[in-house]
C-alpha cells in the first residue's frame, strides 16, 4: 500500500474527500490509537473541510467495541464467538430448513444506504438468485423514497440533484425546505455564501436551527411554518406564483404539462388562508413568492424534514411544482433538488436492494428489464422473483404467519431507526433466525442468532455514489482485524452454502463490472464508468452510458419521459393525513444532532463525540415547560400509545411552543422512534416520522422518581 490513501468520509452523501496516512511512532504503537491520521482534501463537495464526525472518522477503526469474530447464539442464550465455517454453516442450514418448510418468501433481507454500491448490486443479486425471495428492502426507504417517487413522476427520473454541487455557488436565492445542513453535512455551507450574500437564503423548518441561524442579519428569511404543514405551504407558494402572473409562461408551455390542473389544485390556498394553516404570515408568503421569482439564479431543495411523512410524496412534488411554475429545473444557474443523506444512499437505491427494482433503476415487473438482467446473472427471468415489499410492511411480517420467519440485515440498526421500533423489537424476538452483519454490537445485532463482522469504510474497495450522482472511489487504507470478512465474501460463502449456481465474486472491481453490464440501458446507466476512470479523478455522473461523458447536469434539453417534458402532477393537502395535538399534547419533531449519524452505531463510539452529546435531550419552549411545570434540565417522560422515552428537558426559545424536538441517534428507552408512527405514505411506503403527537410529563408525575 502507498504512504498516503484518498478516499472519502463514511458518514454523509456529502461523501467529503480525505487522505489516509498510516500513524507513526508512538500513535503507531499504541494498539488503542488510530491506525491513521486524517487530512482534508481539496474536493468539488468539501474543498477540503470536514465536519467534526470526519475528522474523528479514524476512531472507529480500534473502537475497543468492535467485532472482530463470528458470534452465535447458545443454549444458554447468549452470544458466543464461533469460526466463520460454523457460523455460516449453522446460517446455511437453518436457511434451507426454513424455506424448506415455509418458502422462499419466508426469508427477507433488509439492507442499507451506507453499503458500497457492488455490495448494495450483490445483496440483490444474492437475495433473488440465493435466496429466491422476493422480500428484500433497505433503510432508504425510510430517507429517500418520497423524494424518490416524486422526482420519477415529475421527472422520469431520481437523482438526489441533478446537477453539481458547485452550481450553488452562483445562486441569488436558495429556498432549503425541511434540511438543516449546517449539523448534517456542514462543509455544505460553504456553498450558501453567494445567496447569503445577495439576502436570499430562505430556511423553512418549525425550528431555529443552525441552518436556520444563516438568515440573520439581512442574509435571509427564516420560515417557521407549524410542523406538518408544509405542503399547505407550498400550495400557498404556487397560487401566488400564480396570481401575480409570475408564472414562467414560454418555459411552462414549452417543457411541461399539466398546468391546468395544478393551478385549479391550488386555486383555494390564498395566502390568509395558509396562514391560518401554517402559522406563517401572509405578507411573508407573498414576499416569499416574489423574491423566488425575481431572478434567474434560484434553486428550491428539499431535505427529510418535508419529505418524511404520510404526504411526504405530495410535499415533494409540490416543491417540484413550484419550481417548474418558476422555470427553474434544467435552467442554467437554476434548478430543483434534493438532498440525499446517506452516505451511499443515491446509489443504494439504483442497483437492486429496493423490493420493487433491478440493477440501473429498472422496474422488477417490467418484461424488457429482467430480461436483460437474467443475461448479465445467466439465469432465466423466471427465476427472479417478482416485486416484494416495502420496508415497513416487510417488519410488520415479521414472525406473523405467512411472514418473513428469517431476516438478514446488512447496514442499518432496525430497533432504533425504524418506525414503532417497540414493534419492530417484539418482531425480530419471533424470528426462527435473525442475521445481522456489523462492525459493532449495535441494539439490532445484540438481538440476533449470528452476527457476522464485516469491514469498515477504510478497510475495503469499492465504489459511493453522492447526493450529485457522481460515482467516486472508496479505497482501502488499512488491513482489517484477522477475524474480519468483506460482505461480499460473505454473500459468496453464503451463496455457495446453498448451492447456488450463480457467479457471486469477491473481487469489488469484478462486481462493479458486472453491475456496469446490469446497468447498461437503465435509467442508472454506469456502463461508462470503471475503476480506470475513477482511480484518474475524472468525475462520473450518471447517467453515463458506454462511450459517453456523463451528465453532470440533467434536464437541459429534456426530462426523461418519452415526450421530454416534466409533469405538473396536482396534490392536495389532507386535514385528516395525521393526528393533531389535542390540549396537553405536543408534536414530536425527530432529528440529527452536528455530532451523530443515524442510529448513532459509529458516532456513540467515539470518544469526543459522545461526550459532547452523550444522551437524548427533549427541546422544547419555555412557555410550554411553564405550563407543564417542567425545569431546564429535568428529567420527563415523553410518551403516547406506541410507547415511552425518558430524557432530560432542554428549555430553548428555538422551537415552536406546539413541538418538542428529539433526536434520533440513541437506543434503549431514549429511541425516537419508540414512538414514531409506521402509517405510511400510499406512493412512497415512507413512515410518519417528524410529526407525532406525544404526551410530556416529570418524571416525578409519571410516577419514576419519588
């Protein structure tokens, strides 16, 4: 290996560039120290910065909770270290027993938007030809599947944003709805000065946020609609856009369909009646309208906070109607966007671990696709199952007859990020087997039959596809732990357990070829693309078709419809879409914290990070407090029907007296999502997780402490 490895963070889809240099003297003989020092590298996303969880990314790799041997089960009931031969024959076997006896679909396999994009291709190829079940799913769907579904009905077409990060650095106005990017990705911020500068930075988000923060003095509009209300919002955005002609009428005509029924859809949102709604003065809606039109350099970008709800499809999509009214989607110096979160999660959903999708994006039910994907596997196309399900409907099968009796989870930690995660823990104890493959003994994998541990970001090749679409080169900087194995290693060991007769390599480069024939003619073209070209530096967007150059910047000439054009689809905003507080009740808003990622697997690790931020804190207001007779610093139980958390009270005027706000990142009884809701979208299957009405009690009142 070379002196010096590039590579990137593990964390966000930011996916900042960095530079690996092995630990020397001291730091190098110290078996508790990192293997390597961190450097920052120049970079289009990050030019060089790193957040907090980057710079302490080293950490993780002697984490003295890291596993670094197979362990199973015993009589006894707890976890023992087993040889990888015993653990994977065990699997095998109870594989086939159970399939055996209950079917195929009775196996699921749920993956993870932090897989590496030819361990995201092979899980599918794995659970389809393998397995033969049609029941595999992953965490994005809890991210990014109703952005998704928006942009491919609007668009034909889901990339997080279609063009270079880059391109904001011209921008006048930039309207960032429900993303607080200055704690989830900040070298992002960087990218905002320009608005900044011209007073056009607008932050929509029921809480005063860091983000939020960068529209102080005179850089920008801060927008504190009521949680929940966003698409009200939008509506309200698009009939002013509409009544005070600021439509752009040749750009609408010559690039869309569809306005019709949009204008008729919001004809009935004036603003008085969004404010009663929302919250949020009518004057500043309109004011808010006109400074989205006022100029050729503006872009509209979504994050979670919009997307993540039972309308969360419709809130995207009506985003993406205002920015059509306002011409911006393909305009240069302009566009649409959103902002993908994982750190893979842009490529984790194109190449087949989606229970609906085959490698390029294709759709599972669509003739022509799976045709040409049984080439690129040399199966026939009968042997690929058909559509399976979503995730959350996947975890509600759990145990439950005709359900998913064996689960194998690769990257993601499902009893603290998922919906009505006591649910979900009571689903996973009825398993006849569960698998988890992990570099920690994260809350999911203290649960499991086996654990298998895999490698960590700096441990292995591959490749990460960013919130721009653009494919870059996750490289191997140091040797993993002796006990450690590659999950694609793995899959193959596992595949050939059960005789499958399909090619399953272990070479990275040897998948990612495959997944570039897999791809070829998908709407996720990587069939241009290889290691060569990366290891070059040369930047890869997709789609970029054998021969091509790429598409840095989609949507300049055409969307990708048949027609060419870009749908205006009309929405409508539900009064009855989710429940609403009652008196003594608030609306939990759940979150990131700058220190943690996700479920907090990584993060709670390291040692800085978690001292900084080493419980859940409940924000609320100070009149809410008041009038619940809760002090700063208390202990108080949070709770409603799903189930209970216990936290400390953190008193802070930067959020609605009607919210409280919780972070996501902590297991046990300080889980968020212990009590967020698994009713889902009916376009996207994404769970209700920002607004959930919750109770807020002392603790002395819940009757815990005397």
């Amino acid at each position: 290996m070379s002196a010096s490895t590039d590579t990137h963070c593990p964390y966000c889809a930011l996916q900042c560039a960095m530079t690996l240099t092995p630990a020397t003297g001291a730091s190098a003989a110290d078996a508790a120290a990192p293997p390597v020092t961190i450097a920052g590298r120049d970079f289009p996303t990050n030019r060089g910065g790193l957040c907090k969880k980057g710079w302490t990314s080293a950490e993780l790799l002697r984490a003295p909770s890291r596993l670094v041997a197979p362990l199973v089960r015993g009589a006894d009931g707890a976890l023992h270290e087993a040889s990888w031969d015993d653990a994977l024959d065990l699997v095998a076997a109870r594989l086939r027993d159970i399939r055996s006896q209950h079917g195929a679909d009775a196996v699921g396999v749920f993956g993870g938007g932090g897989l590496t994009n030819e361990k995201a291709y092979l899980l599918g190829k794995f659970a389809r030809l393998a397995l033969g079940t049609s029941r595999i799913d992953y965490n994005g769907r809890y991210c990014m599947s109703s952005a998704a579904a928006a942009g491919n009905r609007a668009f034909g077409v889901d990339r997080g944003l279609p063009f270079p990060l880059e391109d904001l650095d011209g921008a006048s106005t930039i309207l960032l709805l429900g993303t607080n990017v200055a704690e989830t990705m900040p070298p992002f911020i960087a990218h905002l000065t320009g608005a900044q500068a011209a007073g056009g930075l607008v932050v929509v988000d029921p809480r005063r946020t860091p983000t939020a923060r960068l529209t102080d003095d005179g850089r920008g509009l801060h927008v504190q609609p009521a949680p929940g209300t966003d698409l009200a919002l939008l509506l309200g955005l698009a009939h002013v856009v509409i009544a005070e002609r600021l439509v752009d009428v040749d750009y609408v005509a010559t690039r869309t369909v569809g306005f019709e029924s949009v204008r008729r859809s919001v004809a009935s949102w004036w603003p008085e009646r969004v404010q009663s709604v929302t919250g949020v003065p009518a004057p500043t809606l309109r004011r808010l309208a006109r400074r989205l039109a006022s100029g050729e350099n503006t872009y509209i970008l979504t994050g979670r906070g919009v997307e993540q709800h039972v309308d969360g499809t419709d809130t995207a999509t009506a985003a993406i109607n205002l920015a059509l009214l306002l011409g911006l989607p393909g305009r240069p110096g302009s566009g649409y966007g959103t902002l993908t979160g994982q750190g893979n999660g842009q490529g984790g959903r194109e190449h087949g671990q989606k229970c609906d999708q085959l490698p390029g994006y294709r759709r599972i039910t669509d003739p022509e696709a799976r045709a040409h994907v049984a080439r690129v596997w040399g199966v026939d196309p009968a042997e690929i199952p058909g559509p399976g399900v979503p995730a959350v409907e996947l975890l509600q099968s759990l145990g439950r007859p005709g359900g998913v009796r064996a689960l194998l989870v690769h990257g993601s930690n499902l009893v603290v990020s998922s919906p009505n995660a006591g649910d979900v823990r009571d689903g996973l104890a009825k398993l006849d087997l569960l698998v988890v493959c992990d570099f920690f003994p994260s809350e999911t994998a203290g649960l499991a039959d086996v654990v298998l541990p895999v490698t960590q970001w700096a441990e292995e090749e591959g490749t990460m596809t960013s919130l721009e679409g653009r494919v870059i080169r996750r490289r191997r900087a140091i040797t993993p732990p002796a006990g450690v194995r590659d999950e694609l290693w793995v899959l193959g060991e596992l595949a050939r357990r059960l005789d499958c007769a399909a090619t399953f390599d272990t070479d990275p480069e040897a998948v990612f070829e495959e997944l570039r024939l897999a791809s070829e003619g998908g709407i996720a073209d990587y069939s241009g693309i290889d290691y060569a070209l990366l290891d070059r530096g040369e930047a890869a967007y997709w789609p970029y078709p054998r021969g091509s150059a790429g598409t840095p910047r989609l949507f300049v000439d055409r969307f990708a419809h048949p027609d060419g054009l870009a749908r205006l689809v009309a929405v409508s905003a539900r009064e009855s879409a989710r429940a609403r507080p009652a008196d003594g009740e608030l609306t939990l808003v759940t979150g990131r914290l700058l220190e943690h990622y996700q479920s907090g697997t990584q993060t709670r690790r390291v040692p800085e990070l978690n001292e900084a931020r080493p419980e859940a804190v409940a924000s609320m207001h100070p009149s809410t407090a008041e009038r619940l007779g809760i002090e700063d610093g208390e202990h108080i139980e949070l709770a409603n029907a799903r189930g209970t958390v216990r936290c400390r009270a953190r008193l802070t005027t930067d959020i609605r007296p009607d919210a409280v706000f919780l972070p996501f990142h902590y297991g046990d009884e300080q889980a968020a999502n212990l009590l967020t809701s698994d009713a889902v979208d009916p376009v996207s299957s994404m769970p209700e997780f920002k607004t959930n009405v919750v109770r807020a009690l002392r603790l002395v009142e819940a009757g815990v402490l005397a």
